[in-house]
C-alpha cells in the first residue's frame, strides 16, 4: 500500500490564465473559450488534438455538457470535476493521471468559475438536503478560528499577529499590483488592512481573497512525448492530494494551529520529487492564501518555516517578492483573486511563467539554481480539509 | 384525588431586558418603569418550552406518560409543536405529546386533565408574548415558559399536592386577539375587573372554605389584565388572605405560562406544609389550592427570582427587530435552506436531544454517532450518550459577520465538552460578553434558521453562569 507517485511521467506543454475579477460583460461560455484556446496556444495545437478534458467548476456548472457545448466538442470525453475550493488541482491531478497511464496523449485540464452572476458576498456553498445541524458559518469564519489558537500556543501577541497578518496581505496586493491579470492591482497600506471593514473575527476585508470569474487551463501530454521534448515543458516531479478525516470540529484532539492534511500531503509530494529542503530548493510557492492567517500556517504545514516560527519568518520578509523563497509573487488567492473552480491552475499558470522566465520583469524571479516551483491548493475549512500539494520542475 | 403528586416544576425566563421608559419614550408615551422580559431572536414558544421542562426534569424521576404543551404563540398549527418538545428531550415515542392552543384557562385545564387522568404527566406551558407598539401587552407582557411534572404519590418525592379547585366559565371578552392577528386587544380594564372580580373572590373562598382554615394560605394571582390583577390582590387582602408577592409583580403577563408561572414563583420560596391558593383569572376564574411537602426541599436552584436577576439590556429596536415589527435590509447572502424532513427524522436523537454517542471499540465520545470512530477509525457500535446537560469549555471561537443570522451577527465556538467530544456551534445569549478561549458554556435549545415556514430547531451553547467549581 504506498502512494507511488507519477514523477517525470508528466509533461505540460501549455499553460493559460484568464484575467480574474467583476467580469461583469463575460460569461461562462466566454471565460471557457479564453482559457481553452490560450491552452492551446501556449502548447502549440489545435483544440482537435486534445484527446480528453477534465473541467473544474464548483458553483458555474452543472456537467461536462457546459464545456463541450461551449468549445463545441466533437464527442470528446468531458469529465465535470467539483472538490470545493481545491477544484483546480483535482482537475489537474486526474487529467495527469490519465496521460500517466497512456490512456491518452494530449488532455486538458480547465477551470472555469463565474461566481460574481450570483448577487451574494462572499463564496456561497449549494450543500445537499440535510437535518439543519451543519455549521452555518462562512470560510473566512471558519478559518478565523486559526488565529487565537495559534496566538496561544505560540504565546504570540495580539498585535504581533496582527502585524504578521498585515504583512502577507500587503505583500500579495503588492505582487497583485504587478500582475496585470489580477483583480486587485493596486498596494494597499498597514492602515488599509487594519481598518478595513471585519468580516470574521479578528479578519477584515483585506485579510480575504477576493471573489472573482475567471478561467484557467493547462496542456498535458507524457513527458516522453515529441511534444514535451520540443516545447520548454514543465515536469510533474511529485503530487499528492489527501481528504482528511473531517473530525476537527467535532474531536477535541485537532488544534486549530496547523492543518494536518496540508503536512501530510506536503511530506508526500517532497517525497517523490526529492525535495529535502523545500525553502532552499523551490524557486516560488503559489499557496492557498485564502485568508491571512491561512496563508501564515500554511508555511509551518509546508515545512517552508519552522512550527511556531511562521509569523517571524512573515515578519523578516522571507516570503516577499525579493525574500528568500517568494510565496505567491503573482498575488496569489488574496489579490489575483479565487474563481474556485480555476485557482488550482492559476496557481500552476504562475510557475509555467515563473520556471520558463517568462514572468514579467518586475516580478521575476531569477535564480538559476532552482527549478522547481509548489502549487499548494486545499478545499475545505481547518479541521475538515483537503489538501494538494504538486511539485513542477523544468527537467526531467 | 387521583393520587398524584407534584414531582418537579421549573420555570424558564430569557435573559434579554427591553426597558419600559425607552419603550414608550419611543412612541412619545409616558414614562413607564422597570423592564419586560424579552425571547432572544432564536427563541420561541418551543424552545422555552424545552428549557422550562429541562429545569423541572432535573429532579423528576418518572417518565411521563403523557406531555401537555399549552400556548397561545404556536410556531405551527399544523404540525405538532410538542412533538419537536418531546424529541428534544428524548421521550420514548409511546408518550404522548400534544398541543393544546389557548392561553391560561387551557394551562390550567390541562393540569387538571392530567391531575385526574392519573398518570404520570408533564405539563408545560410557553408564551411569547406581543403587542402593538404602545400598548399595555407590549409593556407588561412577559416571555417565559414553566413547567411541572407529575407522578403517582409514591414513585417519587412529592413537592406539592393538589388538595382541590374549582373553576367558572364566562364570556367575558375583556381581552381577545383574534386567530390569526397575533396581536391581543383589550377593552376598557374597568369592565373587566367589574365583570371578573367578584366571581373570582368568590370562587377563592368557596374554595378556601372547604379545604380547610383560609389563614394558613398564602395566594397567588394569575391574571392578563393589570387592572383585574389588582383588584383580586386587594380584594383577597380586605378578606384577610395573605398574598405572596415577590419577582412575580414586576414580570408581567406570561399569557398561557403565566399560571404556571406564579405557581413556580410561590413554590420557589414556600416551606413544606404551607398551603398555596392559585387564583387564575381569565374568561372566569379558576382556584386551585395546594399543600407544599417534603420534596420541595430538592427543588432546582434556578429559581424564578435568580432567572429575573439576570438582566441584559436589549435596546428597543432589536426587540422589534427580531419580532419582524421593523423590517431591514437583508444582507447580501443567500437564505439558510430548508431542512430535510426526512434527514431530520433519520437524525433525530442528535438533531432535537443532542445526543451523541460512545464506541464500543475504543470508548471515544464521537459527536454525534458516526458508523465509523473518529477516535480508533473502526467499524463500532456507538452506545447512546446525553450531552444536553453536559458543560464544555471554549476552545477558540469568532463572530461572523457574513453569515446569515436571525438576529445580530453569528458567535460561534468550537466547545470541548467535559467527559470528550466538541461540539462546533453558535453562542446564544452572550449579550456583549467578549468570550474568550477557557470559557465555560453549556447546551442550549435553540431555533437556528426559518425557510418556507419550516423552523429549523436545534441546538446551541450559551455562557455557563454561577457554576460551582
């Protein structure tokens, strides 16, 4: 029984990303065009060549029929993908899976959200009939419950937390600033996140990602393909996807200050690419930056800061454009924005870019010793997750 | 005399207090004094219900045979609102559970049934109790609920006996709110106490007299109408009946409670062996006397007098907030959707009792029964186990100020209960208390969401007060 992992046998040949926001004048069939067709641009083939299609999306679609009809496919096989907010990844890693097992020689993955058409705030979950005993919070108050838990353990100050917090969401509008994709574009300052309207205990507006439509998609094929040998691909080095147990809210044993599915899914996509020290080996980490706090775990459960440490590495710039391992330098979740169903492969678009050198100059990262980059995408709330992990590198 | 016994009583008032003076200041009336006690947002005439018979069960031994659920603010006319009472607090389906509609001569009526059918009973009365802005029913209306239970002399401890009553009929029509309306209207009080005083001071004697010495009982009075309350009072006094004031005076009129509810006042502070007359006066008149016994000693330290001393401001506007009296702008967020029926059935024991359950592997308390341990992750058979009454203590909590919610913002608290399990649910009644991690609290039954005019009732946790350490 072992996880065995898909390394070097997967190559992406294309990447593409939509701009996110209020596309008010777009819709689905728009968005879903946009991002196939740039796909296929990037990888350099006709649409008649992708074999098959997993498409992603939690609250804009009903089944595979709201691709094919708007890409007019010809009896090609559409599979509809919903897992919450991790929905891009799970696109991502089923379609991986099929070309890893030969099944097929060019697939797409797509994720397609339009979420601004609804006329409510924030994400807004369609459960199935049920008793009425379920949490009836929002996301960003059921991830708020990481900040005074972790407070306490670690004996962090209020105020300390809060300028750790302020610190991740300046950082991400200042990347978002330089992403002209983003919904977000401009700085924002320690005063505009402090006194930004609260939304969930101690989180304001500025501590949550925005909620926007958008599109994104990528191009596969097996690594030892002509394809990926004749196109700068990116290489699946190693990918895990975990579900957790889902007994958080209702076990006295979970915490509150980490999130356990995103370690174990971490330790088992390090494990398949190699990865020792992920601070010093990755050139970026795009990370499910949710809300703040998230984002502030997520680097202890990533094992890119010590436990308890997270908040003075945040604090010590370590995760900033110019830090030592930049985490989301394209603005990640808070300011490029969340179409739930496409952040999985945004995030991946953002290290298509970033690994290739293809990154705008002001927010490029150069470092020619490091040539794998961390998609990490969760779906869920602390205590009852699910976590993806993938590592991409540019050599077989 | 049916050989049944009073076994245990309880009585339930929300915490929330709308000041008189800011009531009718508000509508530029006179200046009132003191404060009525209001239902917090996710309360109804159901819950309190729930709560009051929580109270009396605590020292109640048997269960009954049949439960009496008497009020004139139904949540549902079709639908029996007792039934959602009786899965809350676990009864066996063979006790029968029912509604009975109408206000305090049915309370009344309703213990005597149960007083004369003989077998072991739980009658409950709740009220939320409405006006028209500037009206006495707004200003002296209480919302409360009270309960009693009964058993055969023998089967356990008696509180009090019923030594006999009497009642009249008669078609007053002093206060009348038709079905339908939701609000009561009242005629001129002068009439009233002309039309119901006399016959009332009458039946009390009549009843006085033939049960006994009239100098040994004190009187309380149960009567919707101010005017009429206080002639009765001072017309009992002038006969030279001793009336047994208290926290009662100041509350105001319960509706369908309100019987019980003095009758809990006065057994709250009455000694073994005292006599009490309970003179209820509405659409005639009915007088019940009791003799306190032995078993008052054990009687619930939450007593009416300790509920009244708990006073949270609620500023005027939300109470009519939460009454649909001032209609708002919805937040932008979808409305809760409506509750399974079916899943509510299947789920039961956990959705109306909070029961949650033990594996028989590992013992860890998994919350609520699941078919495969949280603990041990083995196929088990979960024993049953009642967290209704089981405190828990803070882990982390938030406000959310996004989510859909009856009232103010939600609170809601991940909450360790003692013994293992948590519980992840919303605070009720913090009343602007900063909660903060190490927090004690405890269950409590609550109305959680409405959609299509289906009530979604469940249960939530609120702030533990007075706890003995």
């Amino acid at each position: 029984m072992a996880a065995h992992g898909i390394a070097n046998r997967v190559a992406v040949i294309g990447s593409s990303c939509t701009a996110f926001g209020d596309l008010w004048d777009t819709g689905i069939e728009d968005l879903a065009v946009d991002a196939a067709l740039q796909a296929c641009e990037s990888a350099g083939v006709e649409l008649s060549d992708v074999d098959a299609f997993w498409f992603g999306s939690t609250n804009s679609a009903q089944s595979g029929l709201d691709l094919s009809r708007a890409l007019k496919l010809d009896n090609k096989p559409v599979t509809r993908v919903a897992n919450f907010c991790v929905t891009g990844s799970d696109v991502f890693r089923n379609a991986a899976y099929a070309v890893a097992a030969g099944a097929y020689d060019t697939v797409m993955a797509i994720g397609v959200e339009k979420l601004k058409d609804s006329g409510y705030a924030g994400l807004v979950d369609d459960e199935p009939p049920n008793d009425g005993t379920l949490s009836g919070l929002t996301p960003p108050a059921r991830f708020s419950l990481l900040v005074p838990a972790y407070c306490e353990r670690y004996g962090v100050g209020a105020d300390t937390m809060r300028e750790a917090l302020t610190h991740i969401a300046r950082k991400n509008h200042a990347n978002g600033a330089l992403n002209g994709r983003a919904q977000f574009r401009r700085p924002v300052s320690a005063e505009q996140v402090n006194g930004a309207p609260a939304v969930a205990g101690q989180l304001g507006v500025l501590d949550c990602s925005g909620m926007s439509d958008g599109a994104a998609a990528a191009v596969l094929v097996r690594a030892d393909s002509g394809l990926a040998r004749n196109r700068e691909a990116l290489y699946v080095k190693g990918m895990s996807f975990v579900a957790g147990p889902g007994t958080g809210p209702r076990d006295p044993g979970y915490d509150y200050v980490s999130l356990p599915e995103v370690a174990a899914s971490a330790r088992e996509a390090y494990r398949q690419a190699g990865i020792r020290d992920p601070r010093s080996e990755l050139l970026l980490a795009e990370v499910h930056d949710c809300f703040t706090p998230t984002e502030l775990v997520l680097m202890e459960d990533l094992n890119l800061s010590r436990r308890g440490e997270a908040w003075r590495d945040v604090l010590a710039g370590v995760f900033d454009l110019a830090g030592e391992l930049p985490v989301n330098p394209d603005g990640g979740l808070k300011s490029f924005g969340h179409p739930v169903g496409a952040s999985g492969l945004r995030m991946l678009f953002e290290c298509w870019l970033q690994l290739r050198g293809e990154a705008p100059a002001e927010r490029r990262i150069t470092n020619t010793e490091r040539g794998a980059a961390l998609v990490h995408n969760l779906g869920g709330a602390p205590g009852e997750l699910m976590s993806f992990v993938s590592v991409l590198g540019t050599s077989r | 005399m049916s050989g049944l016994v009073v076994t245990s009583y309880g009585s339930y008032l929300p915490g929330n207090r709308v000041s008189r003076a800011e009531m009718s200041a508000t509508l530029g009336r006179g200046p009132l004094s003191g404060q009525r006690t209001a239902a917090g947002h996710d309360e109804d005439s159901i819950t309190m219900a729930v709560e009051a018979l929580r109270a009396a069960r605590g020292a109640a031994v048997a269960e009954p045979a049949l439960l009496a659920y008497v009020t004139s603010s139904p949540v549902y006319l079709e639908r029996s609102n007792s039934s959602i009472i009786h899965a809350a607090l676990d009864l066996p389906a063979r006790v029968l559970a029912h509604d009975a509609i109408g206000t305090a001569q049915t309370t009344v009526a309703m213990l005597r049934h149960a007083l004369r059918a003989g077998e072991p009973a739980a009658v409950v009365a709740a009220d939320v109790r409405g006006g028209l802005p500037g009206s006495e029913f707004e200003w002296f209306g209480c919302d409360a609920a009270a309960a009693v239970t009964l058993a055969p002399e023998g089967t356990a401890p008696a509180m009090a006996r019923h030594l006999g009553g009497a009642t009249t009929t008669l078609p007053v029509g002093d206060t009348w709110m038709s079905a339908g309306e939701g609000v009561p209207r009242s005629w001129d009080g002068r009439f009233a106490a002309h039309a119901l005083t006399p016959g009332a001071i009458d039946l009390a004697e009549e009843v006085l007299t033939r049960y006994g010495d009239p100098a040994r009982v004190r009187f309380v009075v149960s009567a919707g109408n101010r005017r009429v309350r206080a002639d009765v009072i001072r017309q009992g006094r002038k006969r030279g009946w001793t009336y047994l004031g208290g926290v009662i005076d100041d509350l105001g009129y319960a509706g369908a409670a309100d019987p019980l509810l003095v009758m809990a006042a006065a057994f709250d502070v009455l000694p073994p062996a005292s006599r009490l007359l309970v003179l209820t006066v509405a659409d005639g008149a009915s007088a019940h006397l009791w003799e306190i016994d032995e078993g008052i000693e054990s009687r619930s330290a939450r007593s009416l007098s300790a509920q009244a001393d708990r006073r949270h401001p609620l500023a005027y506007s939300a109470y009519l907030r939460w009454r649909g009296d001032l209609a708002e702008d919805p937040p932008r967020r979808p409305e809760p959707d409506r509750v399974s029926a079916p899943a509510a059935l299947r789920n039961r024991r956990w959705k109306y009792a909070l029961m949650g359950a033990e594996c028989d592997r590992c013992r860890a308390r998994n919350v609520p029964a699941q078919r495969i341990c949280g603990h041990c992750r083995q196929p088990a058979r979960m024993r049953p186990v009642p967290l209704q009454d089981t405190p828990g203590t803070i882990r982390s909590w938030t406000v959310d100020h996004l989510a859909y919610s009856t009232g103010d913002k939600v609170i809601a608290a991940v909450v360790d209960l003692d013994g293992g399990g948590r519980l992840s649910c919303e605070v009720a009644d913090t009343h602007g208390e900063r909660l903060a991690a190490g927090r004690r609290v405890i269950p409590t039954f609550r109305r959680v969401s409405t959609r299509d005019g289906l009530h979604n009732y469940f249960w939530k946790v609120c702030p533990l007060r007075g706890e003995v350490k």
